[in-house]
C-alpha cells in the first residue's frame, strides 16, 4: 500500500486507513455515541496521522460510555518504548486472537474511534508519473455516505517508560481495527477498517463481553452502499497540511 511520509514523498507500508478527518466537536461526538466528554479537547484536524493524540469512546464495567484521548499507535505494555507505535497503527481482524500483542486487548480493551472520513490512495494508470517515474497515486476521500461519523472499532492498550515510578503518568494509545474491503473499497486497496453498526456498539464496548468468537462476528466488512469516496488534491500527502480543504473534490 501506498502511504505519504510526513515529508509528501512515499513510503510503503502495510496499513490502510493510515490518514483521517477528525473535525466534529468533542460535544457532537459524545452527543453522536452517547458518552461522556471530560478531558482535554484536540484541535480540529483533516489530517490526522500515525502518533496523533485521537478521540476514541470506551466504556467503564457500569456500562457508561466516555470520549477520552489516545496516542494513534498501540503501545503494548511490555514495550522498550513507543517506537514501535508507528508500526502498529492497524491490527488484522483476523488474526487478533492469535497475535501476542493483541489476543489479551481483544478480549478486555476495545473502544471505538470516531472518523468523519479517511483516507486511501488509488493507484495510478501510468499515464501520469511521479519525480521518481512511478505511476503517481490519487488520493480519496472516504466517508459515509449519510454524512454520520465512522464507528471504527479499534484496541487501546497503557504504556509507560520502563523503570518509571508508581506516581508516573501512563500513555493510553490504539489501534484500528482491519477487515477484507468490500465492493466499494476494493478498487482502491484490499483491506478497509471495521465499521461497527449503532446496534453493535454496546457489544463491542462491553467490558464483560470476552468471546472472542462472538466478537469476531462484529469484524467484518460494510455493506457496500455504506461509503462513498472522491479523489482530492495530493495537498493531503503532507502531514503538514491540515485545513478542511483538503476533503474537497480534486480541481473543485
């Protein structure tokens, strides 16, 4: 898959939905997932990347739904250091009971991570080349095609510097969740995030829950007609570029 570096040039890595929107309010959120907002608000951004702090809606063991803050990129408790978040922005659905870093998560620590859109880059015919004469990349747009935000279901973990004190600050971070695309996504790349309908938010949130087979039921594509994409500027291939333009059809 094809992901821009934080300099505009390319980099390959094995993730999708590797860049979102994040631009509803904290109080839409919480109005939007039923939950409770009570920390520090995040600046609006249409170009959310790899180690950005993100909104993510988790639930406490009474069922009480609260909008908190994460680092984009899980951070499993036994790390060395967070390096190894940038690697692990994404985790495969299928094999998330099996996988040392997130068979435990899977069965105790999900949340869900609000997206107004995200995005993917479509590859090129050919006929246009980029600096390097590979055939240069469209980015899209992706969203629902109602206008409501994504339910994305994803895992949180904590993390800490290695020998730091009892009274030192824990990192919460995250990981979205990927399953195979579905008929509208598959033009643009084979894998796209899970999208959790209204009815199975209180499932996936609930602490009690710790079937991984009945979980594994939630992780599975969208039905086609949910999204709809259109291709934007390559503005967007820089993480430096954050402003609402960037979500608007190329050449508008």
């Amino acid at each position: 898959m094809y992901s821009p570096g934080a300099n505009g040039r390319a980099a390959t890595v094995g993730a999708v939905c590797g860049r979102f929107v994040s631009s509803s309010s904290p109080d839409a959120i919480s109005q939007f997932f039923g939950a409770s907002f009570d920390t520090e608000e995040l600046p609006v951004n249409h170009n959310v990347a790899p180690t950005n702090d993100v909104y993510a809606v988790v639930a406490d063991h009474q069922g009480q739904r609260h909008l908190q803050t994460f680092r984009w990129g899980l951070v499993p408790s036994w790390a060395k250091d967070v390096k190894i978040g940038s690697k692990m922005i994404n985790a495969r659905s299928e094999t998330l009971a099996e996988k040392p870093a997130f068979k435990g998560l899977f069965k105790k620590h999900r949340l869900i991570v609000p997206m107004d859109g995200f995005y993917e880059w479509r590859a090129g015919d050919g006929a246009t080349l980029t600096a390097r004469g590979t055939p240069a990349k469209t980015p899209m747009f992706i969203h629902r095609a109602d206008g409501s935000p994504l339910a994305v279901a994803g895992l949180w973990a904590t993390w800490r510097e290695p020998g730091a004190g009892p009274d030192d600050p824990w990192m919460h971070s995250c990981t979205v969740i990927t399953t195979a695309a579905n008929a509208t996504m598959a033009p643009v790349h084979d894998r796209m995030p899970v999208l959790l309908a209204e009815s199975d938010w209180a499932e996936w949130l609930d602490n009690s829950s710790h079937d991984p087979a009945a979980l594994q039921r939630l992780l599975v594509p969208a039905a086609d007609d949910v999204l709809v994409m259109h291709a934007v500027s390559t503005a967007v291939n820089s993480v430096r570029n954050k402003g609402p333009e960037l979500i608007e059809p190329a050449g508008s």
